[in-house]
C-alpha cells in the first residue's frame, strides 16, 4: 500500500514540474513576440501650441528614440500658435532618428496657422476624412497686432490687390510697391514664412507651390484634396488604417539613411502629458499668467497696507513669479509690459501723493493700453482677452478707491485713543475752589482749571488739555 501512495505522490510532483515548465517556456515566447512585434508610439497636438506642447513633443520624440519605436505618430488637431514654439518643435522632428508621422484625427479636426508648418515638416503626412489643413499667413503684423488685413475696397482688382501687398512670385525676393515701414515688416514676415515652408516641402518631397499659397493667400485643403494636391501621403480612417498604409512606405532620417517603415502590425504606446506639462500649459495661458501677476500686485498692495501681513505678502510674491515665468515664455510686446508696470506704479502713488485722482486714472489708462499689447502673436489662443483686462482695470480701481476712502474716513473720525481723546469728553466736578479744582472725567479723577467760578455737581466739558491738568467749562 506504500508503494502507491509514493508513486502516485511522484506523478503529482512530476506534473506540477511540467506544468510550471510550460508555464515559463509560454511566457517566455510571449515575451519574445511582444518584443519582435513593431512598436509605434503616440502623442497628441490638441488645442493651441505653446511652450506646454513644445516640450511635451519634444519629450515624446526624444522618449520614441530611447525605447526604439518603429515611429512616432502626433495625432493633431490645432487652430495654430506660437511662432517659436512651432519651430522648436520641427527642429526636434527634422533632427529625429525615429520617423515622425503626423495625423490630423479625428473627423472635423484641422491643422491651420502653425500645424500647417509642422506636418509639413513631418517625415510622413495623414489626414483623416472631414479634416482641414491650410490658413498658413502671419497675420500679425498686418493692421494691429493680431488682428486680420483690412479688406480691400469693393471691385479692386486682385491683381492691383497683390501690387499693393508687396506680393512676390518667388520667396525671399524684395517686396514691391511695400505702402509704410507696417507693410514692409508684413512683406519681409510673410517671405520669411514662404521660405520656410517651401524648404520643408523640397525636403520632404511634398507640393510647395501649394504651400506658398497657403502662406500669401491663405488657402486650404480637405483631406482628399490634400492627397491629390501631394500635400499630405494618406488618407486614413483611423490609427490602424493610417499604419497599413505606412506599411513599407520609405522614409529619410536625419542620417541621410532611408528607411523603409514596417509597422502595419504594430502596437501602439500612448505617451501621456507629466503633471509639470499639465501645470505648464495652464499657466502659459497668457490669460492666467496675466492673473496672476495681478494677483500679486493685489496681494503686495494689500500687504503693505495691513502693515506688511505676512500671508497676502506671501501669496502676492508666489503669484507674480510663477507669473512672470509664464509671461517669459510667451512672446511679450516689453512697451506693453513697460506700460502695464507704469500703470500699477501710478495706482501705487495714488496712495501717498495728493493728485485729485489723476495718478490713479493715467494709471488705469497705462495699464489698459499695456495690458492690450502686451503678447505680441497673431495666434487668437494666446491673446489676453479684453473682458478679463476690463475686470482687472475695474478691480483695481475699485480696490485703490476702497483703501483711499478708508483712510480719508479714518482721518475724519473722532480720536478715541490718547490725550486727545479727552477733548471735548463731558464730567462733573468733584471740588472747586475759586478757579481750580478736580472734574472726573472718563471715569477718572483730574486736576481741572476753568475761567469760571464752578461748584460741586457741575456738569463740565473739557476744552483743552495741558500737561495733566484739563481746562475745562460749564455746560447747561
């Protein structure tokens, strides 16, 4: 009977070994399978494009080359942005060793302004049905700062149009009939543009005429029209669609090296913002660093007239450098800035000098009119928004006159502390004799002199005090 229960614990350990073996050789060649399947990873453009998207793209193309992707697909869908945000960013992706494939995703996204600039820049282009791409001219320094062109009268004629707006047939060449030093830095922005764009185009073999175009007329393109126009290399539904047809499609690297990409199969890897780049792009709004700085200065303000209170103090200083730093990264218009700390330091004066007013509204003019220059692009994203500059003027308006007619009506009040407080504080007299005697006033027992004979009981009123001896009179 021993025997059986031996062998029969043996078979059990002999299977359990097996198992166990199966078990790692199984996960052993699944891990080999992930790791020869093709590896794609992912990032996004949504929205504006500004210090925040810079560093996040430049992060993820630098992440993509670490872990050895197949590619980096950058989902966009964007009105536009800044200027030096849009270059950095395509210096990462011609400078990449990991091919760069940019989507416009999903149906009713577009890539206009900047992400003209950027999937042209890209080594592989795709736009999903019901996109848009196109809108490419700098406009800011066309009229006031970001706003649009005037239009032309009706009936000029589109070829005088162009005369007029210095229009040239090729880039970089000098701009004729330029009406003003405005539309000479309008000529020589819109060329710089042009020339930009045509040489991403030459180099990743894409159409520049239809480039240029998107840069002096402002043109644009649907998905399917993009693909005909050989602006973009596909159309796809989706990110599984735009990978097949990537699929064995050449590409040239920063190396000079061709290569062919194979990543019809591939897995995709979502690169997610970090909570530095969410915190970033917040405060790089323009509108909340904007705030912010104001903020400060409300808190200084308040600070200073509590006696240096520590917590507003503290909380004003936090505001105006997290402030400042977004406002650093932002292209900021200095007579703007120059204007706006004008005006804060009028409204501050306010306060010290007697001026009837006009300190504090030269100070709200300066601050108005600096606060409206103050970013300096033609991206609407990255403008302050006049309602908040408005609310702003007002509030600190409101709190300058609040603090100025505190102490106005601090200065009018009765003095309830110190010998002055006595003046006019009412007694009775206590002894008299001849003209002195002792009143008890406030509670207390004075040595009290009056031009007029008084006797016990009198109700008196104090008119002057001199050392500790109070003149006092008779009241009836």
């Amino acid at each position: 009977m021993r025997r059986p229960a031996r062998f029969g614990l043996r078979a059990l350990a002999l299977t359990l070994i097996l198992i166990g073996g199966l078990v790692w050789v199984g996960d052993g060649v699944a891990r080999q399978a992930e790791e020869d399947q093709a590896r794609v990873m992912s990032a996004e453009i949504i929205g504006p494009i500004g210090p925040a998207t810079s560093a996040y793209i430049q992060r993820a193309i630098s992440l993509a080359g670490q872990e050895g992707a197949q590619a980096l697909i950058v989902e966009m869908d964007t009105p536009g942005g800044l200027d030096t945000s849009m270059r950095d960013i395509n210096r990462a992706i011609l400078s990449s060793e990991t091919p760069v494939i940019v989507f416009v995703h999903p149906a009713g996204a577009r890539a206009t302004s900047a992400g003209v600039y950027i999937l042209y820049a890209s080594h592989l282009a795709g736009m999903a049905p019901g996109t848009s791409l196109g809108a490419a001219t700098p406009v800011q320094l066309g009229g006031m700062p970001g706003g649009d062109p005037a239009p032309a009268p009706e009936g000029t004629d589109p070829a005088l149009e162009r005369a007029a707006e210095g229009s040239v047939e090729e880039a970089g060449s000098a701009p004729q009939n330029a009406t003003g030093n405005a539309q000479a830095l309008r000529n020589k922005a819109v060329n710089d543009a042009v020339a930009y764009i045509r040489s991403l185009a030459e180099l990743r073999g894409r159409n520049a005429d239809w480039a240029e175009r998107a840069v002096r007329e402002g043109i644009s393109a649907t998905a399917d029209e993009a693909l005909a126009l050989g602006v973009i290399e596909i159309r796809a539904d989706n990110l599984s669609d735009l990978l097949a047809q990537a699929d064995g499609q050449p590409v040239q690297l920063r190396s000079g090296d061709e290569r062919i990409l194979s990543v019809a199969e591939a897995q995709i890897t979502r690169i997610e913002k970090t909570a530095a780049e969410d915190i970033l792009s917040v405060i790089t709004d323009p509108n909340i660093a904007f705030l912010l700085v104001n903020l400060g200065f409300v808190g200084l303000l308040v600070s200073f007239y509590n006696g240096l209170e520590p917590v507003t103090a503290i909380a004003g200083v936090i505001c105006l450098i997290v402030g400042f730093y977004a406002l650093n990264t932002l292209p900021v218009n200095y007579a703007g800035a120059a204007l706006v700390v004008l005006g804060l330091a009028l409204l501050v004066s306010e306060a010290f000098f007697a001026s009837s007013g006009l300190l504090a509204l030269g100070g709200l003019v300066a601050f108005v009119l600096g606060s409206l220059m103050l970013i300096e692009t033609d991206a609407p994203a990255f403008r302050i928004d006049w309602r908040l500059i408005a609310i702003m003027a007002v509030a600190l308006g409101g709190t300058l006159f609040a603090m100025l007619s505190y102490g106005l009506a601090a200065q009018a009040r009765k003095v309830t502390t110190g010998g002055k407080s006595l003046i006019g504080a009412q007694g009775h007299v206590l002894e008299w004799s001849g003209q002195a005697g002792f009143v008890q006033v406030q509670g207390e027992r004075w040595k009290a002199v009056s031009k007029t004979v008084l006797n016990p009981g009198d109700a008196i009123v104090v008119t002057k005090l001199v050392g500790l001896t109070l003149s006092v009179k008779a009241t009836r």
